[in-house]
C-alpha cells in the first residue's frame, strides 16, 4: 500500500540520515598510536565533509579495535587518555563542537542467584578495568526479553547517569525491534520518581515512536 511504502520511507530515512558515515575498519587499535592516528586523521576528513555538525564516534565492538589486554588499567588507561585527547581536541571543537564517543561492548559472563537467575552488577558488568566504568559519562545494559520467542524485545537499562543528566534520563526502556524498517519502537519507559518509579506506557503504531 502507498502509505506503508510512504512509512517505510520516512523510517528509512530516519534510520539512515545522509550525514551519517558509517566505515568498516578492520585491524585498527586504538590503543595504539598508529591506530588512533588513523581514526582521528578520518575524523577531520569527517568534519570537513560536514562541517558544523555533531560528530560522533561509535565503536562497535569495543574489544576489536583493543590490541593489549582489558583487565590492564594501565592499558585501559591509555586507550582513555587518547579518546579524551579526542573528545577535547581545540581543531574538532571549533569545526563542530567536539566529539562524543560510544563504545558498544560486552558484559563479563554473569553471576548466577541460588535459582540459577543472572544477577545484574550494574556497571560492574562491563568487561575490563574498573577505568571504563569511571570513564563513561552514561551507561546502558541491553538484555534480550527471555519470554520472547521472536527474540526482537529488548531491555535497555541505564545502569549510570552522569550528574548533568540525572532526572532527565530513564531508568529503563523497553523496545520492539521492527525487523521490516531495522528499527525499534518504543513500548514503555520507566523515569525516576519518587516516592515510586511508574511505568510509563507508549502505545500506537505512530512512526513518532520509532525514536
């Protein structure tokens, strides 16, 4: 139908704006001076294609552009100290206003309660040196609904606010992923509230959802 194919198109295009730059990189490690050179040097190359827009940096996963060991802060921290050179760099600040970095990893294998149910250790999930959780500004754990068969329900838990953005970010957020339009749509959000946390319920098919 028209509208579907209308729909579809908006959702498209939501999902894959023209000013965003994807690059598959492979062998590059970042934390390593050659690697980072690299990275940054496509960085600029980026801004000045797009100058005056916001430049984010999404490395996914994590521990293929990481050479040394994770558990090291030492190495961690060096890995760190580049991504801050990078986020403060006065070039890249005055071209778009910096760079924000997101790093997509993976959790340590999870600690199991007395009926065998994972326990969650909040930021302590992340794998590698404790510098990575004091590092990150937020903090997000994704888990896979275990009564969805279809496997497309998502929990998206915020497991670190930084203090700017304590109140304003959710606690939690559920998603459906749309496999037709490679995109997820919002079921519920749950915000910090006191004296209790209530569960804010998004329905609708509305593409607005599609956030």
């Amino acid at each position: 139908p028209a509208q579907l194919d209308s729909a579809e198109s908006r959702a498209i295009d939501f999902a894959y704006p023209s000013c965003v730059v994807t690059q598959a990189i492979e062998f590059l490690h970042l934390d390593e001076s050659s690697g980072f050179e690299s990275a940054k040097q496509d960085i600029y190359e980026m801004v000045r294609c797009y100058p005056k827009m916001p430049a984010v940096l999404i490395i996914d996963p994590f521990y293929k552009v990481f050479r040394h060991d994770l558990i090291k802060a030492d190495e961690v921290k060096y890995f760190l100290d580049n991504m801050d050179l990078l986020r403060l760099d006065k070039s890249l600040i005055s071209a778009c206003g910096g760079v924000s970095i997101i790093l997509v990893h993976h959790a340590k294998k999870p600690t199991l309660d007395r009926d065998g149910n994972p326990v969650s250790a909040g930021t302590s999930d992340m794998f590698g040196s404790a510098g990575l959780d004091w590092w990150a500004d937020t903090i997000m754990r994704t888990s896979l609904e275990e009564h969805d068969e279809t496997r497309t329900t998502v929990s998206i838990t915020f497991t670190k606010h930084s203090r700017v953005s304590a109140g304003f970010l959710p606690r939690e957020i559920v998603v459906r992923w749309n496999k037709d339009i490679l995109h997820p749509r919002i079921l519920s959000r749950r915000m910090p509230q006191f004296p209790e946390e209530e569960v804010e319920s998004r329905g609708g098919l509305d593409l607005m959802l599609y956030e």
